[in-house]
C-alpha cells in the first residue's frame, strides 16, 4: 500500500472531484479518524436541495419532504432535524424504515445513501426521544417517560402512526395542591386546549361510602381522570394512579379515543377508583399526550407511554 503524505490535496478543476483509489483490488485506508464537514442549514422543502458545503446538514423548517436532490451516487449524508416536519416514504425516491411516512421530532438524526441518481435510501435513522422507528409487532415499546419535579404537566411527544394502540401509565402523582387530574392531546404545534375540544366520562365510587357515581363531561378543555368533584389529595399517602388505553380507530390524522382505570385517595383520604373515557372532538395528527391538574402544579409522580403494533 502507497502512503501519500501532504497537507493539502486539490482537485485538477475547481468544480470538479478529487479521487482517490488504491487501484486495481487495493482499497483506500484512512489511518486517523474521519471528519465529515458540515454545511450550512438547510430549509425542508417538498424537494429537498442538499448543500455542496458538507455531508451533514441540519434540516429546518416545517415542510414535508417527499424527495432530495442528487448529489452523486454513491453519497453518504446525515441529516439533523430541528423540528416536526412529514419525512415521506417513497418505494423509489425516498425509501424509508418500514415502508412508511416518518414524522420528525426536534434532535431526530437520518443517515441517507444514494444509491440512484436522485434515489435515496434511509440506511439509519434515530428518535432523539429513544422510540423505536418501526414497531416491534407483538411486543410493547416504551415511547418515553416523564418525571414530575414540581411540574405545570407532563407531556409525552413522539406518538404517530408507527404503533396501533398506546398505553399511557401514571403513579405517585401527587399535586402541589388538591386538585383534579386532566388528559389532554396535541399535534406536532403543541396541546390542544380549546373550551370545546374535549368529551369525557367517569363512573366509579369511594371506599368509604360504596356510593357509585357516574359522571359525564361535552365540549370541555380537557379530558377529566376523576370524577372532577373529588380533588386529588397532596398529602402523604395521597395522590393518583392508572393505566388507560389510546386507540386508533385509523392510520394517520385520527380522533384521539381512550379508556381505562384509575384510582386516587381525595384530600379527605378517602380512596376512590373508576373506569374513565374520553376522546377530542375533532380530528388530529396526534403528535403528544400530557395530564395536568385543574389547579396548580404536579409536585412529583410520573407517566410512562408504551406503544404496540400488529405482530
């Protein structure tokens, strides 16, 4: 192997390629470690133009992108998006993980290999929140976890189409004050809040008394994961828990549906369990989920997502 020793190699033409090949069956070996430049940022357009100055990019913008230029065969790019953005599957232009649409997240990173002129391929691409890219069917897949310190809410990001049922999971949530725990959902703009975005219901009783008590709730700001009358204690020993289920009646924008259990010890200390439900009223691209309380802040506790698809 020919050992080639300078500090600074240039191409023949300004414009044109500097090759380099150890000939016949010889390869070419870098013995130090490899620095790939990075370009300049570039803007998210339906087609995507990729810079000269580099072989990373930052990608920003909101725009979806269904294809990106060429930029010679054989090239190896990573792209870093700073937000939510529709990376679009295309079985020749724009192959993707999954044969399916990727909606980005803030700290998202795509390896692409073009392996056609104007073809690309995504040979690696990583959630900034640890989410897997294709769902592991038949199995539970932790989507993130959120911790409490003193919280106006907790939110989870990162939900699309790459699951087909969520379960969202929360303990020890124990607020700055007795306060009643609401749901609410959102897109990739933020949480839907709305007076009239949400319809809930609640049916369940108190230890103390055995009284039953069903509860309904239209056109409201959030979805309501108690009975809403009896405020969640903060005291020690108080607080709440559950386990409820988001379905997805169909792939893509959706109403956001769910239904599950909770409990909680009210600020009398009593402890109270139900069965809850609810859904927003319209259509969405769901992108998060976050339980707040009516009043005040979540001084500690936790909510954990998981999300599963068809074996």
């Amino acid at each position: 192997m020919s050992t080639v020793k300078t500090d600074a190699i240039v191409a023949v033409s300004t414009n044109g390629n500097l090759d380099l090949s150890g000939q016949g069956t010889g390869g070419v070996a870098v013995s130090d470690y490899l620095i790939l430049s990075k370009g300049a940022d570039i803007a998210s357009a339906t087609a995507l133009t990729l810079g000269k100055d580099g072989s990373a990019f930052d990608v920003t913008g909101t725009t979806a992108i269904t294809s990106i230029g060429t930029q010679g065969v054989g090239s190896h790019v990573t792209l870093h998006f700073d937000g939510a953005l529709t990376f679009t599957h295309h079985a020749t232009d724009l192959i993707l993980p999954g044969a399916a649409n990727i909606t980005t997240a803030a700290g998202d990173i795509a390896v692409m290999y073009e392996y056609a002129s104007g073809d690309w391929r995504c040979v690696s691409y990583t959630k900034a929140s640890g989410a897997a890219v294709v769902a592991a069917g038949g199995a539970w897949n932790v989507i993130a976890t959120a911790v409490a310190s003193n919280s106006a809410s907790l939110t989870v990001t990162g939900l699309d189409s790459t699951y087909d049922t969520y379960a969202i999971s929360w303990s020890d949530i124990v607020p700055a004050s007795n306060s009643a725990l609401y749901m609410r959902f959102g897109d990739s703009s933020g949480v839907d809040s709305g007076g009239t975005d949400y319809r809930s219901w609640f049916e369940g009783g108190k230890h103390d008394t055995g009284a039953e008590k069903l509860k309904t709730n239209t056109n409201a700001a959030q979805i309501f994961c108690d009975d809403a009358g009896n405020m969640v204690g903060n005291q020690a020993g108080e607080g709440s828990g559950g386990l409820v289920y988001l379905h997805r009646p169909g792939d893509g924008a959706m109403r956001p549906t769910v239904s599950g259990t909770v409990c909680w010890i009210d600020s009398d200390t009593n402890g109270l369990t139900g069965f809850m439900g609810g859904e927003r009223n319209a259509v969405i691209t769901l992108d998060r989920i976050q339980i707040l309380m009516s009043t005040g802040n979540i001084a500690t506790g936790r909510m954990t997502v998981w999300g599963i698809a068809h074996a």
